[in-house]
C-alpha cells in the first residue's frame, strides 16, 4: 500500500529534554491512523514537525516520496495536508461560514482579480461558498452558519475547526485530540465524521487522541510511542495484546 506521508528518525530537543527521539512512522493512504501515548511522550511535537510548524533537529520528512523538511505550514494546504489543533483555533468573532471559507484560502486565485472583482474571481468565490455550504451541511452544521463561533457549543466548534480543515482539500488531514474536552455524544458525533470524512471522501486521517475505546474502534493501524521514541506499532487488536502497551499505555490519562 501506498504512503502517502511519513517520518524517519526524527529527533527534536528543548533546552537538553529530547520531545521526539528518533522517531520513524509511516502513513498509509486511505486509513485512519492513530499515535497513541502517555502525557508527554511527544505526540503533539511530532504533529508540529510533520505540519511543519516545528522544525526537527534531525530526520527527514517525506510527503508522497518528495522531501518536505524545508517547507513552511503554509506551504501544507497547497500540497494536500491540514490539521486540527489541540485547543480550538477558530476566528471566535467570525461566522461558522466565514471560519470555513478561511480554510479554503490557497484556493481563491490570483488576489487581483479578487480585489478588482473580476467575473472569473467572482465566479470563483461563488463555488468556494457552494463547497463550503456541503461540508457545512456534512458535518451536520447547515443551521450554524451565519452565528458567531465563540456562540456555539464546545463540540460543534469542534466541528467547525474539522470544516475548516475540509475546506483546503485535503488528501490527509492530522486531527490533535479531536474529541478532547467532548461530552459521549459529541465524541459519538466527532467519531462518525471521521470515518465518513475517511470512507466517503477518501482522505486519509492522521490522529492523536486520548480516548482509548475511540482509538481503539475507529483505527485501522495504531504507533504508541513512549518518550518520544517508537514503542510498539500494529493493529488495535495487537496494539491491545502488546503486554508493553498494556503495562504502559492502555487506560492511562493521554494528554499532550
């Protein structure tokens, strides 16, 4: 199967405390992956670097065989990836649809033809509000467009920041505790989005999540790293009987 994005030996220190220690992973397209760890084992840090909003003191960094080490987060929409953050990083005073648009924003066109108003700029403008519209409407979020996101509630802010991610295109999309702070229906909600965005529109999911029997079920290949190194790595049913895990893992707090 194809990898559509990975990691080898990546190492990242802060001031002599190493986040990620030679870490080598792969991403295989199509699937929802998880990367799972105790508080602290550098799950976020190797989110950063792969998204490219942390540079690696060593490692490389390929994305469909092609070497990313040197490019910039804005660089990543424009190429096929995107993600969600661990705290809410939405526009609070902005509209749900306003907050989806911004996600589409390598896809405008050329800025003078939208600040003159030209036909085909606002043609274009026009198709970005119809697609921005459908993934509003799959993410069950037609009713929420025009309110204000800093009025809704915690999980569908959630669902607006997913939006977002969606409006870029994505081939893969990295999900950092999507259902973090989420009461069981939110995180019911969140957990079949992510396999219809994975099932229905073919993009590949990349997560860290905390939630166990949420990894666990919707998962098809688990990494569990362990200070900042490569642990153990398999299927959530071997992930499951990995006595390693299971001494230092499994039903432990997960926050990053």
């Amino acid at each position: 199967m194809t990898e559509i994005l990975r990691c080898e030996n990546v190492l990242v220190s802060f001031g002599g405390v190493v986040a990620c220690n030679n870490i080598t992973l792969g991403i295989t397209e199509g699937k929802i992956i998880g990367l799972i760890g105790p508080n602290g084992a550098g799950k976020t840090t190797l989110f950063n670097v792969l998204t490219r909003f942390q540079d690696a003191d060593t490692g490389s960094l390929y994305f469909r065989g092609a070497d990313i080490g040197r490019l910039k987060p804005h660089d990543m929409a424009s190429m096929g990836m995107t993600r969600t953050f661990q705290n809410i990083n939405l526009f609070a005073e902005q509209s749900t649809l306003d907050n989806i648009l911004i996600g589409a924003h390598h896809l405008i066109g050329n800025p003078f033809a939208n600040m003159f108003g030209l036909p085909r700029a606002r043609k274009n403008e026009r198709k970005l509000i119809e697609r921005a519209r459908q993934i509003a409407e799959m993410l069950r979020l037609e009713d929420q467009l025009n309110n204000e996101v800093k009025n809704l509630p915690y999980g569908v802010q959630k669902r607006v920041e997913m939006a977002r991610a969606l409006a870029s295109n994505p081939e893969i999309i990295l999900l950092d505790e999507p259902v973090a702070g989420c009461n069981e229906e939110e995180t019911a909600d969140l957990k079949e989005i992510i396999q219809h965005v994975n099932r229905e529109l073919g993009i590949t999911v990349f997560l860290v999540e905390h939630d166990m029997s949420m990894v666990m079920s919707i998962c098809d290949y688990i990494y569990v790293i362990n200070f900042g190194a490569n642990l153990a790595e398999g299927t959530p049913a071997e992930i499951q009987s990995n006595s390693d895990v299971i001494k230092a893992y499994l039903g432990e707090e997960d926050e990053t």
